[in-house]
C-alpha cells in the first residue's frame, strides 16, 4: 500500500541517519491516531526525538496513549498546532537537521470529517520543512483524492513539488495504477 511504501523509504533513511547522528529529529505533520508517530519512534529510537502535530485534540489523546503504551513517550512531543507553526517550537538547534517528516494528508479515520488538511497550511509547512531539512532527510506525502477538498489539495502540492529546484531536491511521484482512489505518495529527497 502507500503507507507502506512510505515507511519503506523512511526507514531506509533513517536507519542509517539514526547510526550517523547524533540526534535523529523526525517530524509527523499529521499525528491523527498515532500509527505513523509510532513507527517514527520505533525508527529513531533510543536517541532520537518525534516531534508531532494535529489541530485535534482527540489526536493528541489517542496517539499519547499509543506512544505510552510502547513506552516511547519519552522519546516522542505532541503539540496541538496547526503543521505549518512547527518552528516555534522546535528547538532552535534542530533546524536544518530534521531527517524526515512524514505527512498523511485528509481527514482522522473515525473521526469529524469535515476536518481535512487545507492546501494553503499545506504548503506554507512543506516550504518551511524543505528549508529546514537536513541534507539527505525526506519527507513522505500521502495524498488522498476521495474527499471534498483532496483532489484540490493533492492538485497544489503536485504544483508545488514540481516546481523544487532539481538541484537541491529529487521528487518522485508514486501512484497505484488499479484502484480508485487509492492515495498517491510523494516523496522528497533533499540533496
Ligand atoms: N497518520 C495518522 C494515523 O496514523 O492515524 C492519520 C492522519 S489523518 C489522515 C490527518 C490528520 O491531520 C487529522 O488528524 C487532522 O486533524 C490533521 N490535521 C488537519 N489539519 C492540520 C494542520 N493544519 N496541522 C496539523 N494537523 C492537521
């Protein structure tokens, strides 16, 4: 599936990040019900961090519990901000060393959802994060096309990433040929 394959690009990454540095600083946009923290803490630990964010709070619930339950929490920041704020409370110190962030665009399965992703915050956070990112990092996009909204929103990030100078990043594009509305991946490699 996409989320599978973006975790296979992660983790390739962060592998061999995490023996390299000395931090390994990862960010999830979109924490939702926590899967993606998880396996983001599951990859960078022990002593790496997840930084992560949602404008819900049943978000933040349901993914602390899942981080304590692993006994990740530790390891693991939750904020209740919107993706495109993460630099105001991101230790100074972590930009431009952030080795991947992870986005999972749309609504929070079984929850409110008329609660969606907008392309304008979108955009505003992948500007910063392209910025901040380390050389090497990634950022995994999944873009889903079956709600009120993803179609636009998948629209503008294309846009966007198309148009990142080949010279400092490579973006690929992956997609499911043989289902309806099966999200698409995009994956951003800074050089
Ligand atoms: N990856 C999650 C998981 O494993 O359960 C699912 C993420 S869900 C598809 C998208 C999430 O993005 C929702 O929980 C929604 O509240 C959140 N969201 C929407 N707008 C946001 C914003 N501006 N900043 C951060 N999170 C946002």
């Amino acid at each position: 599936s996409t989320l599978s394959s973006a975790r296979k690009f992660l983790s390739s990454h962060l592998t061999k990040a995490s023996s390299t540095v000395e931090t390994c600083v990862v960010i999830d946009a979109t924490i939702g019900n926590g899967h993606d923290t998880l396996f983001l803490a599951e990859q960078v630990q022990p002593n790496g961090k997840v930084y992560g964010f949602d404008i819900q709070n049943d978000a933040i619930t349901a993914t602390r519990s899942r981080l304590q339950a692993a006994n990740l929490l530790p390891i693991v920041e939750l904020y209740r901000l919107s993706h495109d704020r993460f630099d105001e409370v991101l230790p100074k110190v972590h930009l431009g060393h952030i080795q991947a962030v992870m986005f999972n665009l749309g609504y929070l399965p079984h929850g409110d959802p008329s609660i969606i992703t907008q392309p304008s915050t979108t955009i505003a956070a992948l500007s910063k994060m392209t910025h901040w990112l380390a050389s090497g990092g990634i950022i995994t996009l999944a873009l889903y096309t079956g709600h009120p909204g993803g179609q636009e929103e998948a629209a503008s990030v294309i846009k966007w990433a198309t148009s990142l100078p080949a010279k400092s990043f490579q973006v690929m594009w992956q997609q499911i040929l043989n289902r309806n509305h099966a999200p698409s991946l995009v994956v951003i490699e800074k050089k």
